[in-house]
C-alpha cells in the first residue's frame, strides 16, 4: 500500500500526461454539465416556486424524485436516444464528450432546479409581498428573488458540480470509457483498479478526492462570507 500511494504522488508530482488529460477532460465536462443545468435548473426552480397553477405540487413530487435518479438509468435512456436506431442517432453523439455533458446536466439539472425552488420559495415567503407591492412583473420578481438568495445559489451549483464530477455510471454508458477522447477521472480509476494499476488509479482518486474537497469548501466559505457580510 505504502509503495503504491508513493508511486501515485509521483504520478501526480511528475504531472504525468495520462493524469493531467483525463482531468482536464473531467474538468471540461462537468463544469459544462453544470452551467447547462444552473441555466435550466435555476429558472425551473424559480418559475415552480412563484407561479402556483394545477399540478404544480405534481412537479415538485417529480424534481424531488428525480435528484435520486439512478445515474445508469440516465446513461441508458441516453444511450437509446443517441444510438443509431434512437431519435438522435443522426447527430453522431453517442461515445462523445457532447453526450457525457448531456448525460451529467440531465443528471444534476433536477437537483439544481429542487434546491432552487425552495431556496427561492423560503425567499419568497419573507420578501414577496413586498415585491407584489411595487407591482414587479414576474420575471423582475424572479431576478430580485435571484439576486438575494446568489450565495445560496452559487453553493447550489458547486454541490451540482461535485455530484456531476464523481458521477460514473451515466457517463460510462454513453461515453464509453474511450482511451484519450472520453475517458474521465471515475471510468479511469474503475479502469485501471481492474487492470491492477493501482498506482494510476489511485492518482486519479487523490485528483478527484482534491476536487470535491475544494468544491466543498469553497461552498463553506461561501457560506460564511455571506453570514458575515448580510448576517
């Protein structure tokens, strides 16, 4: 164990080429996945939490079920949808960076949209008749309700981003674990733990372990500096 964690930190010290390429291709990826659903997810969950209509509560049943989605489920409905016999297949997106990003935004879009929605909600609920007040249509509400709650929102999207990184099942089926074009850090470490390449795997651990330490306490601070500065 000794002399494979040694050989990992090499890896990592040496900047080994392998190590860097399927980090940046893990970094591209899920920080594409993620501002594609903070652009979906965040307006949803704004539109759910303000505008009451029948079946409403429906919708929140289903964004709420849908941030435990089996993420191989995801990948395989995917899958269907982009082979050559699906829908999509025409497209030529199937085993891509392009659908790995579609597979992650599907995945983490609902969670982003439900923790939006209550976020806004509870928002809503101390400032909303206040706005009404000033007569803002829906759309203004909307921003200004964003606009209070940005801290909130900002460690939302980093806990979407740290769900979309680590995810592994979505991504294998329709990126299909491609050695230097789809291959990211969690398909390469299943990889290469069945290879016996400990060493690798292991450096592609401590990257995506550093990953979503940072993640986490970048959300942290975040929290903090917006107790401190808006109590």
């Amino acid at each position: 164990m000794l002399q494979t964690f040694t050989e990992a930190l090499t890896l990592l010290g040496t900047l080994d080429r392998d190590v860097v390429a399927i980090a940046a291709l893990s970094l591209r990826v899920s920080a594409s996945a993620v501002v594609l659903a903070a652009l979906v997810g965040i307006p949803l969950g704004a539109l759910v939490a303000l505008v009451d209509w029948p079946g409403r509560q429906v919708v929140v049943t289903l964004l709420n079920a849908a941030m435990g989605l089996p993420p191989v489920i995801i990948g395989l409905v995917l899958y269907l949808m982009l082979s050559r016999s699906g829908p999509f297949g025409f497209l030529g997106l199937l085993f891509s960076p392009t659908a790995m990003i579609a597979a992650q935004a599907v995945l983490v879009t609902p969670l982003v949209a439900a923790l939006a929605r209550q976020t806004i909600a509870d928002a809503d609920a101390m400032l909303g008749e206040q706005l009404r007040s000033l007569r803002l249509s829906l759309w203004r509400r909307i921003l200004v309700l964003i606009y209070d709650v940005r801290f909130s929102l900002v460690t939302i999207v980093l806990a979407a981003f740290g769900r979309a990184v680590s995810e592994i099942g979505a991504v294998l089926v329709v990126g299909g674990n491609i050695a230097g074009h789809t291959r990211t850090m969690t398909t390469a470490i299943s990889l290469e733990t069945q290879k016996g390449d400990l060493p690798l795997a292991l450096a592609f651990g401590l990257v995506l372990m550093g990953l979503v330490l940072a993640v986490n306490a970048g959300a942290a601070l975040l929290r903090s500096y917006a107790l401190r500065a808006y109590g």
